[in-house]
C-alpha cells in the first residue's frame, strides 16, 4: 500500500486580490502563513518518507511547513503546477464573467472542456496531474509521499481517483487553502481516497474560503 498525502497550498495573496492567479507566482499572506503553522502541526507525527512540490512560492512555502519536523529533501515537479490560464491571468473573478462569458460558463458548468485561448485546457491539467502522481506512487511503493499542489490541479487528480474520468470533476468540488486529501494507491497503481479536502486542522478564522467574495464567483474555490 502506497499513501499519498495530496495538499493544496496556503493562502495566496491572489486569493486576497481575488484574481485568477494559475501560473502567476504570488506569495502567501499573513493568513497563509498562520495557516502553515497549523497544517506543520497536523503533519509533525505522520511519517513522511518523501516530500513533492510544484515549483511556484506559494506551494514551496506550504511544502516547507509540512516538512517543518522531517527534514526530508523537497523535490520540485513541475508537473504539479497550476493550470496555465493563458489570457484570464490576473484577471479579477468579478471582471472574468462579462469578459468571456463562454468561457467563464464552461469554468462553471462544464469544467471538463474549460479552455482558455491562450491557456491549458482541463484534460492537459487533468492528463499531466494523473500521469504525475501515479509516477510519484510509482517511485515510493510502499511509503508515505506529501505532494503539494494547487486548488485545480488537486481537483483534476482527484476526479481521476474519484471517478477514473475528468467528466468527474464538476463533483469533486474545491478544497480550502491548506486543504489535505490522502490517496491509497494498490499494488497496481490504482487510487482510491481516504478522505479529500480536509481542513479541520484550521480554525474558522483561519479559512480563506468562508471568508471570501471570490469563492461567489469561483463555486467555493
């Protein structure tokens, strides 16, 4: 039995801005930092035998926190990075939907043929996520992994786990900031899920969602 521990990263100050960072390398907030203190508590007595991040601040400062009590080597994969929003990048959410309503309505409704015209579209985020993972559970047969990711890139892995598609994905639903899913993979590779997007490591105050107005616009992102 393999177990991955898939994380997404702690608030943002694209969160705060409220815009459609993807690719763009924003740094944490006073909040995300806060945040990292309580999921670095949540991970200081779990065995950690491999630690995997994407490249930008956001998720590297998150992967730190997880390995505050382990001291493992943090392996970048940029693989693991955010989906490419191409012409939406550092669009406010507010702005997006008059922008491009077509494209704003299959974000919403029909996340599985989502394409920017510039950008990546869902099945390359959703093809590169399953392909990573897999290959990260691959390499550590028998272990522990922490992989830290990104709110889409987490939700296009997790619909593969979910539902062996990415027409699963409008159900998977958003994970808060720092939210925590674990996957066991089998002797073949397959994944199932223990539990996915859990915060119950942060306060209320803490949460990045049930505070924002951007979560109107995004379904809870």
């Amino acid at each position: 039995m393999t177990v991955i521990y898939l994380i997404r990263h702690a608030e943002a100050m694209g969160n705060v801005l409220e815009i459609f960072q993807g690719r763009t390398d924003c740094d944490i907030t006073e909040k995300g930092a806060a945040q990292l203190d309580c999921l670095a508590e949540r991970f200081r007595d779990i065995k950690i035998d491999a630690l995997y991040s994407s490249p930008l601040i956001r998720t590297l400062k998150t992967a730190e926190a997880v390995n505050r009590y382990h001291g493992l080597p943090v392996i970048k994969n940029e693989a693991l990075i955010e989906i490419d929003g191409g012409e939406w990048e550092g669009e406010k959410w507010a702005e997006i939907e008059t922008k491009y309503p077509v494209i704003h309505d299959n974000w919403k409704n029909h996340m599985e043929i989502f394409a920017t015209e510039k950008g990546e579209s869902m099945l390359t985020v959703y093809e590169r996520m399953k392909a990573a993972v897999t290959e990260i559970a691959a390499s550590n047969k028998g272990k522990t992994v922490a992989v830290v990711s990104h709110g889409c890139s987490v939700r296009n892995f997790l619909s593969y786990a979910e539902s062996g598609s990415i027409n699963g994905i409008g159900q998977v639903g958003w994970s808060d900031n720092t939210a925590v899913s674990k996957i066991i993979f089998d002797d073949d590779l397959n994944p199932s899920i223990e539990f996915k997007n859990d915060s119950s490591h942060l306060p209320d105050e803490l949460s990045t969602l049930k505070f924002s107005r951007w979560s109107k616009y995004e379904d809870d992102k």
